[in-house]
C-alpha cells in the first residue's frame, strides 16, 4: 500500500478542526515522517513540506545555494532527518564539505530505506576530508619569495602550489630586501585556494652633499646613476628612496680622483654622505706642488745651463791663456738639467691629471623645482 502524500498547505486554513487532525494522522503515517514532533503544527508540518519540495526543484536546477537555504528553514519549522540529510547533500555540491560532515555524521534516519544513502553521503565525505587542499601560493611579479607555514620552511619558493592540511594556518612569505607578508588561511572544501601576498619593498634614503667651493663641476653617482641638485643654487642631492643592501656612491670632480664608497643601506635608515670632503684642499695642495715643481724644474734647467756655459767658458779662457781648468761644472750643469726635466715633467702630469672612472652617465635621477600661479613644488623624474 502506497503512503498517503501530505497535504496541501493552500487547502489546509479550508479544513475544520477535525478534518485537520485527520489529515495530521494521515501525514504522519505516510513517508514524510513516522513520528511528528510534539511542538510542530500541522501548519509548521504542511510549510516543511513544502520548502522540502521547493528545494528538490532547485535540486533539478543545480541551484544549491538555494536549496541549502530552504532546507534550513524547513528543519526549522519541522526537524526531520531526511531535511538534515538532504542538506547535507546540498552543502556537499557547493564544496563544503566540512559543514556537511559536521551535519549528517551522527543523524539517525527515521526511516529505514534512507540508511544507504546516508551511510554513502558520510563515507564520500570522509574520502574527501581524508585529502588536503591546494593552495596556490603566489607573490605578484616577485618570485622566489620563501613559503613558512606555521612557523616551518617548506622548502618551496613562489610561485607553486602546497598540499595543505586541511584546517587553520598561518601563511608567511619572505625574501631579502622586502617586508614579510603574513596571512591566516582556512583550507578547506574542495576547491583550490590561491593566496597571492603583495610584498613590500624596503627601503632606504639617500642624500649627497657636494662639498665647499666651485660644486658645479661635481657629480655623484649611486651605483652608475647619477643624481642631480635640486635647484642650481644648492650643494647636495635630494632625499632618494633606495632599496636596502649594498651600494657603491661615486663622487667625481673635474681634475680629481673619484671618490668611491660602499655604503650598506638598512630599513628606513638615511645616509647623508659629504661628497668629497678633502677634495678641494687635496686639489689646491696638488695644484700647488705642481707649480712648485715647474718653477724648481724652470730654475735647474736654468741653473744647469748656466753651468754648462759657463764651464765651456772657463775652457775656451784656458785654451788662450794655455792654464789648466779644474772644475765640476761638467758635472753640475748636467745633474742641473736632468732634476730640471723630471720636475717640470712632474708638475705638467700633475695639472693635467683628470679623475679616474667611468664618464657614461645612465638614467640620471633629476629632481627640479617649479614656481606657477597656483603655487610651488618640486618634481622628480628618473630611475634607479
């Protein structure tokens, strides 16, 4: 004999009230139930029924989310097993697995005949909660930035993707020069979740300042990039933002030697270099034992002549006067000339002397002021 289907709820408020106790005992002797609960209506009973049969249409076109959403208000109005297991079987379709598992594995079937397919929904899910989750751990244009879960090197670097325990952990990202990036993940459900960690650059700043006198014909340079004054009336770089780590500051200055230096930048640190510090008064002391060396070579040169004429002299008067000539001007004279040429060889090398290094110039830093009705400012143009 077939079970008598449930009443139709739009025709339920028609009844009197011995028809529907009649119809009461007929639904619960039929498959929606065996027993009702004692503080359902058969109103609250009709509206279950009715959302259950809503939710089996939204089965049929795979609208899940809907369908979970019936069922929970169904249980609500009628706490069935079968609701419990057909929403277990709606949150299995939506991925989440998790809350499906957590609903139907200690429900107990009323009814017989749903046994096998509640003992079949429990073990798929179990299958499924018995394999981690992917996780797809990416890092923007960076690669290569190191993977900690839960305080543990994996040993993998961005991009890839990690089989994850199922449940909560802490993502950490890191590589030299940047700021880490943290981020707690759930893994869980079915499908894969990608985890894509924006790091941060560190940086440092730097600034140059291009010594006393004539700075014009100064030049600093931050590893081959030249940075250019402000304005034309100041004497130091501006303030640049600079990766941390290591780098090499160059200042260059018309007939002196490069100044170099290896700076390592850290974290929010600024340095503030003096370009050249000694520079102008190594050049004058330069400048002014290369004079000294030309006039000491022009006064050999002279010395040395005089001596060389002056002893041909005394042999042309010894000739005549047919007398012996003793004398260490042939000797003199010659050294004379000899320390005159090295000196005055000397001070020419030493006006002439350039600095040493490189004289391309790549991707110059310009930082530049502007004055405008509106007001002023500054704008800066480059890169490193």
């Amino acid at each position: 004999m077939k079970p008598a289907p449930p009443p139709n709820p739009t025709n339920i408020h028609r009844l009197s009230p011995p028809a529907r106790a009649a119809l009461a005992l007929l639904v619960l002797a039929g498959s929606w139930g065996a027993a009702a609960p004692a503080m359902a209506t058969v109103e609250d009973e009709a509206a279950a029924h009715e959302l259950y049969q809503q939710a089996a249409d939204d089965f049929e076109a795979r609208d899940y989310e809907a369908a979970a959403e019936k069922l929970t208000r169904a249980y609500a109005l009628f706490p069935k097993p079968i609701i419990l297991i057909k929403k277990g079987e709606a949150l299995e379709q939506l991925g989440r697995v998790e809350e499906a598992y957590e609903l139907v594995r200690d429900v107990v079937p009323d009814d017989k005949r749903m046994e096998p397919k509640l003992r079949a929904l429990v073990a798929r899910l179990e299958r499924v909660l018995e394999r981690p989750i992917k996780v797809s751990v990416l890092s923007g244009s960076l690669t290569g930035a190191r993977i900690i879960l839960d305080g543990q090197d994996t040993g993998q670097v961005t991009p890839t993707v990690l089989d994850v325990p199922r449940g909560n952990h802490d993502l950490r990202l890191e590589k030299l020069g940047y700021r880490p990036y943290e981020r707690a993940i759930d893994a869980k459900g079915v499908d894969l979740i990608v985890v894509e960690g924006q790091l941060v650059r560190l940086m440092g700043r730097v600034r140059v300042r291009l010594g006393t006198g004539n700075f014009t014909d100064t030049v600093a340079y931050l590893d081959g990039n030249r940075l250019q004054p402000v304005f034309s009336t100041d004497q130091a770089t501006p303030l640049v933002d600079v990766p941390i780590g290591a780098h090499t500051l160059e200042c260059r200055r018309e007939r002196e030697p490069v100044e170099r230096v290896e700076i390592v930048l850290e974290a929010d640190a600024t340095v503030d270099h003096l370009c050249l510090a000694s520079g102008p008064s190594a050049s004058r002391g330069r400048r002014a034992l290369a004079w000294t060396l030309l006039g000491a070579g022009a006064a050999g040169l002279a010395g040395g002549a005089v001596l060389l004429v002056s002893y041909q002299s005394d042999l042309d008067h010894g000739k005549e006067t047919n007398q012996r000539v003793e004398s260490n001007k042939q000797i003199f004279g010659p050294v004379a000339l000899g320390l005159g040429v090295a000196a005055v060889t000397t001070g020419i090398i030493l006006l002439a002397k350039r600095p040493a290094g490189p004289s391309t110039e790549a991707h110059p830093v310009v930082v530049g002021g502007y004055a405008a009705p509106g007001g002023a400012g500054l704008v800066a143009s480059g890169r490193f």
